[in-house]
C-alpha cells in the first residue's frame, strides 16, 4: 500500500518532532508500533520496506505471539537498544564533530575505540571530554552549555536541552 501511495503521491512528507507527537497520540497501536519499528531500523541501518514493517507487526500484534513486548525483546537482542533521539544525533556524530573541532587528526579507528570503550557509559565519556578539552560543539558549530550529563551532573538531557533552546 505504501509503495503505491509513495509513487502515486512521492514521498512521505518529513515531520518535526511536535508533529510527530501529535501524530502518535491519534495513532492506534498498530500505527504507533509501526512509526516506532520504522525509527528502529532507521536507527540501526537495517534496511526494510514499510510492506515489512507492516508484517513484523501484523506477526506480533496478538498476544499468542508473545505480543509487541516479545517483538521488541528479540529486535533489542538482535540490533541492541535504540539510543534516544537526540537533537545533537547519535554519540559517533557527536564524538565525530567533537574531534573534528579539538583534534582533527583521530581517525575513524580511535573513535570507534572510544565508542567500545563507553558503551553504555557515554555521559561519562562527555564528561571527561568536556573537562580536558572544553564545551561540546552543537550541530551548527555552537558551543553545547556543559550542564546536565556533559558536565558530570547526571543524566537530565531535558534541563540541558531547554537551557540550550533557551
């Protein structure tokens, strides 16, 4: 259905996230649990169509299947967790853009490296980042305001976001 439409139409128009919102709360469950199976292999760079999509779900949107719970279980088994949207994007192009502006030299490698070794661990990694070499730098060059994970004062992305959009 959704290649027809997308060719008859083109393609599905891009949303801000309070139009997203907005659109989950009118969702069904079916429509809700396929917006989020969509962001997850988007996340994860898994490649499926929305006929897919549609399909996984239609598998799992009984209980005798072990439910959406089931469903998420094993896809978080398989891919791993989904990080939370993050305005900044993910923790490789946050790191990535942070050594672009205070050590362009480290390579893809190092990195990747770095990444491993904070797995799961990542405000700490912003942490120390931001204590020897200095603020993070925001999607457009701007400097990140160092409260909230970055500056060691826990996990409260909301507070350091709406002083940043302040």
């Amino acid at each position: 259905m959704w290649e027809l439409l997308t060719k008859m139409f083109g393609p599905e128009p891009e949303y801000t996230q309070a139009q997203l919102i907005r659109l989950e709360a009118q969702m069904s469950e079916f429509e809700a649990q396929f917006l989020e199976l969509k962001k997850f292999y988007a996340a994860h760079k898994v490649p499926k169509t929305d006929t897919q999509i549609d399909q996984i779900i239609e598998d799992y949107s009984d209980e005798s299947s072990g439910g959406y719970g089931r469903m998420w279980h094993l896809l978080t088994d398989k891919y791993g967790p989904m990080e939370p949207t993050n305005p900044f994007g993910t923790h490789r192009e946050r790191l990535q853009r942070f050594y672009g502006k205070y050590l362009p030299d480290k390579s893809e490698e190092e990195i990747d490296s770095i990444l491993n070794k904070y797995k799961g661990n990542e405000s700490k990694m912003w942490e120390s980042l931001t204590k020897k070499y200095g603020p993070e730098p925001g999607p457009n060059g701007e400097d990140v305001p160092l409260e909230g994970a970055a500056a060691g004062g826990g996990d409260n992305h909301k507070e350091r976001l709406e002083k940043y959009y302040a």
